[in-house]
C-alpha cells in the first residue's frame, strides 16, 4: 500500500461540471457540490511522501538507497519500511499526474504560453497510469484520461478559451479530493496567474488542505508577468507557499524559452524523487500535525539538501 495516515477534508461550493463525452474514453465527473457538507476520507497504512535530494552544486542526486536516509517524526527516529526511486522501470509506485489548468478571463494574454507548456509537460511524462485536467474558470471542470487519450486531454487544453472568474482554490480543493483515492505518487501540476476572484475556499483553508493530501507533490507554473504589480508579489508568495509545503516547486516563466528551462527542472525533480514510507510509533488518533524531518545519512554527502513535506494530520478518531 501507499497510502498514508491523514485525514482528508474538503467543503466546497462551487459548480463542477462537465459534460459527458462517450467518445473520449475519459472518466468524466459530473457534479454540483453547492452546499455539500465537509467530506471525511481516512487512511491507515503507511505514512509515505516524496523526498528529493540535491547537492551543494543543486545537482539531483539519483544513486540513493534505503539506508542513506533518516526520518524523524516529532524527534522521534522511524524505521523506513518502504523505498522506492521514482525513475526505476520496476518496483516504483504508481504515477498520477495532474493538471491545474486556469482559463479565466485574466489569463487572456498568457494563455497560449500555458497552453504549450502544459502540452509539453504531458509529452515528458507519458508514462503516468493516468492524468487528470482540472480546468477552471468561474466553474471547475474535471475529467480523467488513461495512457491512451491523452491525445483528447491535449484536445481539451488547446480547445479552452479564457472568460470569467478564477475559482482557484476550489478547483484545487476538487483535484485533491480526487488524489486522496490514488496508490502511489501523484504530481499536480497547477498553471495560473495566481488571482483567485470566485472561489468559495479562502486561501488558508487551501493551503490546509494541501498540507493534509498526503502523497501529493504540487509544482506551479506561474503565469505573472501581466498581472497588476500590487498583487504579483502576493500571488508570487502564495503560489510558491502551495508549493514548497508539498516540496514541489514553483516557476514563473516570462517566454516560452524560460518554459522549457523550467520544465526539465520540474521533470528532473519528479524523475529523481525518492518515496519514503514508514509506520509511525505514535498509534495516537488525536488529528494533531506531526512534523516529519527527512535527512541523509550517507558519508561524503555533506551539505546536501533534501526537499519533502514538513509533516502530516494524524488520524483523527473521536472518543466514545
């Protein structure tokens, strides 16, 4: 198994809807989840996350095992009982990718260069079991793509035309409530200017919701460059804070060549990702956060940095 113990909340309202397409072979979701109460989801093995390691020259390092790695969970030592390098032809977890696609009216003037970039991300990384698109505007539309169409997916990307408002954390709320069913790694890849002007979820309940999603790493392609200068930095701020709570990464390309530069360090960074999975020693059900410290161990490796989560929910059970 790969699942981890946390609990997984999501309250949303806004409309999800897309319609139904028997000729794409995609698992659509159609639904309206306008004043839906909280959903609960639990799970109970193992505590994975992703772990990647860079040296002091910020170069991956990729020839890591098992041993070299120590993890702390509220300063208490854990015993590693699974590893898996993501690059591995066998034994790696499954791989789910997923895209953040914003197609609100503010993203006019940037949305073809996301469209390319987005594009390329899913020709890098074809060997995903599956991708889902979240694409979102004043709505948030879902649908989920097997390895043979993502010729549809790439379809569906290209036909989108920006108009509307921007339901951000709502649609980032819908995708996460999604991943929480997958085995293995998900990647979620979000594409936005970072404005969100609809969403029913605040940007505090997002980002807890992110820190309580388990297996999922966020990275952010961060489209900027026109939007009104007295908001960029926050939208900078946030972007990379969604981010690197997930030990993901976020960029902000300007140009298509900058794009590209950003996609093969994303790509290295998946590619290069380490899985750590471990039973934790404290059995208690009290839904208190537990932070979790990866470190490597290995001789002649000072200096190196590793990139994961800082922690994770317990599971919460209340008492009778």
């Amino acid at each position: 198994m790969f699942r981890r113990t946390a609990p997984f909340i999501v309250a949303l309202a806004t409309a999800v809807a897309v319609p139904a397409d028997p000729s794409t072979g995609a698992r659509d979701a159609l639904s309206d989840v306008e004043g839906q109460q909280p959903v609960f989801r639990t799970r109970l093995d193992l505590v994975t996350m992703g772990v990647t390691v860079t040296d002091r020259r910020g170069g991956f390092v990729a020839d890591l095992v098992q041993a070299d790695f120590q993890v702390v969970e509220d300063g208490r030592p854990q015993a590693i009982t699974y590893f898996a390098h993501g690059d591995e032809p066998t034994g790696a977890p499954p791989l789910h990718v997923g895209l953040l696609f914003d197609t609100s009216g503010s993203m006019g003037e940037d949305i073809a260069l996301a469209r390319s970039a987005a594009v390329r991300f899913l020709n890098t990384l074809s060997d995903a079991d599956d991708m889902t698109l979240v694409d979102f505007d004043t709505e948030v539309r879902v649908a989920r793509y097997g390895q043979g169409d993502f010729p549809r997916m790439v379809e569906r990307i290209r036909a989108r035309q920006p108009g509307g408002f921007t339901a951000m954390y709502d649609a980032l709320g819908v995708f996460l409530d999604g991943a929480a069913e997958n085995d293995g790694r998900t990647i979620l890849v979000i594409y936005t200017d970072g404005g969100d002007t609809r969403s029913t979820l605040g940007y505090g309940d997002a980002l807890t919701l992110v820190r309580a999603s388990g297996d999922v790493t966020i990275h952010v392609v961060g489209f900027l460059e026109h939007q009104p200068s007295i908001a960029r930095a926050m939208q900078r701020q946030r972007l990379s804070e969604i981010a690197g709570t997930t030990g993901g990464r976020a960029v902000f390309p300007a140009v298509m060549k900058d794009v590209e530069t950003a996609y093969d360090a994303i790509v290295a960074q998946i590619r290069s990702q380490y899985t750590l999975g471990y039973v934790s020693t404290n059995a208690a059900h009290d839904g208190r956060w537990r932070k979790v410290d990866v470190k490597v161990v290995r001789p002649g490796l000072r200096g190196a940095r590793t990139q994961s989560r800082s922690g994770y929910f317990a599971l919460f059970k209340p008492a009778h």
